[in-house]
C-alpha cells in the first residue's frame, strides 16, 4: 500500500511546474493548511507556490497538488474544482482526503489524478470502486504534521471542558443536543483563506491559545480533537454523520494518545 513517500509526493512538491491549493474550510482547514506548511519545511518543498483556488490555472503549472481535508463529499464543491484543473489538461494529487459518495466520479479521472487517503474507509471504498492502486495512497492527516514547537507555546495549564460541537450538517441527526455552553470555535473563520501563511498561522495560534484554557475537549471536530490530543488535552472526539471521525480515530489517533477516547453513538 503506497503512502506519501512511496507514490513520491515530496519529489512532486520540489519539483517545477507545480503549485499548490489549501482546501477551502474553516479553521480545522486551517490546522490542516500550517501542517502543510510544516511538512513543505522538513522536504525542503516549501518555495512551491501556494495559491487560492480560483488562480490554480493561471499560474500555468502542469501539475495542481491539492491540500488535504475531507471536501470530497457531496456536501461540498472541491470535486468540481478537480474536475475543471484536469479538463483544463493539469495532473491533480490530493493530499490525505477522506472520500465519501463521490467514488465514481474520482474513478472516472483517475488517468489524470492521483489521491492519498486519510484513513483505510476511504482507500478501501475506492479501491473496490476501481481506482487505480499504482495512484492511491493512505497516509496521516496533514495536522499530524504540525511542529512541536507550534504546540507548545502553549502549555496545558487550564481547567474544566472545553464543548466544542459542530452545528452544520456534517452533525449526526440523532446526536445529543449541544450543550447550553457550546462554542463551535473552528467556524470562527470560514472560507478560501489558507493560502494566506500569516492568517494560516494567526487563526491556529488562536485555537491553540484558546483550548489550552481547558483540560478537557468533548467535540465533533476532527481537528479540534486532533489538536487537543496533540495538545495533551483529556479528548472526547464523537462521530459525525458519516465514518470521517470514526476512521481517523482508529487509524490515527486512538494508539497515538492514550488520553484521547472516541464517544460512540
């Protein structure tokens, strides 16, 4: 099974010709986008240009590397962004993505893309689909990059729970209601944004900066229980609407903190 290494990503990324697209989100893109970063840094990749999505074809590169998230669902728009680089005549790579519902039509430009999965779900639901093992991967979060040094600037030292639920439709219909004192602190930015490395930075310090007022964080926030664990936090992660969290907890995260629970539903 190939992983960044073996499909040779860090040679994709130093190489000429190419440029680079942070997924659009919210501020657990953002976390995804200064790993990114981070991860440029220890493959000596990072003079690749990192541009918004919308000037993706006119930088003329041959080869468009996607940034990692889970946007490749239906509720979202990234599919037709892939769609339009590779009729346009470019070689997309995708970053560590979950993938859901869209199989087929990944399939269908499978000739031009290639695609790192996040968690074994996603690789093993395109693999039957008949994507092309030789151009699939499976390979951590992008986040799991993100240097020691970022994460602890700022100690554990709080107390209390920090509820941190999502309030869009990635949230289980039959999960519990959020709690009275639930702040959804990933939506405080929302948008095309991470191309921007100082705003990238800025937005992650400040989630860092405010769950480090805790010690606890019950979420449905991937990243948000990814970066309490990596913070050192007592983590709670519950499932969302699909098998995103699930999947990711038991390849990533699970064995990684020993503090760090999935609540099932």
């Amino acid at each position: 099974m190939n992983n960044l290494q073996s499909l040779e990503i860090p040679f994709h990324l130093r190489k000429e010709g190419v440029c680079l697209v942070m997924n659009p989100g919210n501020a657990g893109d953002a976390l995804i986008a200064l790993g990114t970063r981070h991860y440029l840094q220890s493959i000596n990749a990072e003079d690749v240009p990192v541009v918004p999505s919308w000037q993706a074809l006119d930088v003329g590169t041959k080869t468009i590397v996607f940034g990692g998230g889970g946007s490749l669902i239906p509720l979202y728009n990234s599919l037709a962004s892939i769609r339009a680089w590779i009729d346009a005549g470019r070689q997309v790579i995708v970053l560590p993505h979950t993938t859901f519902g869209l199989e087929t039509d990944l399939v269908g430009m499978s000739a031009n893309l290639m695609i790192v999965c996040r968690e074994e779900i996603s690789y093993e639901r395109l693999e039957k689909a008949g994507f092309p093992t030789e151009r699939l991967g499976l390979d951590h979060d992008m986040a799991f990059h993100l240097k020691g040094e970022f994460l602890t600037r700022y100690p554990r030292s709080g107390i209390g729970i920090a509820n941190c639920f999502r309030t869009d439709g990635e949230r289980r219909i039959d999960a519990a209601p959020v709690p009275a004192n639930n702040v959804d602190i990933s939506m405080s930015w929302n948008g095309n944004f991470w191309h921007s490395a100082d705003l990238t930075e800025a937005v992650c310090s400040g989630l860092t900066a405010y769950l480090s007022c805790f010690d606890t964080v019950h979420t449905d926030r991937l990243h948000i229980g990814i970066l309490g664990a990596s913070l050192g936090l007592n983590t709670v992660l519950y499932e969302n609407s699909y098998y995103k969290n699930r999947a990711i907890f038991e390849y990533s995260i699970g064995a990684r903190f020993p503090y760090a629970k999935l609540k099932t539903v």
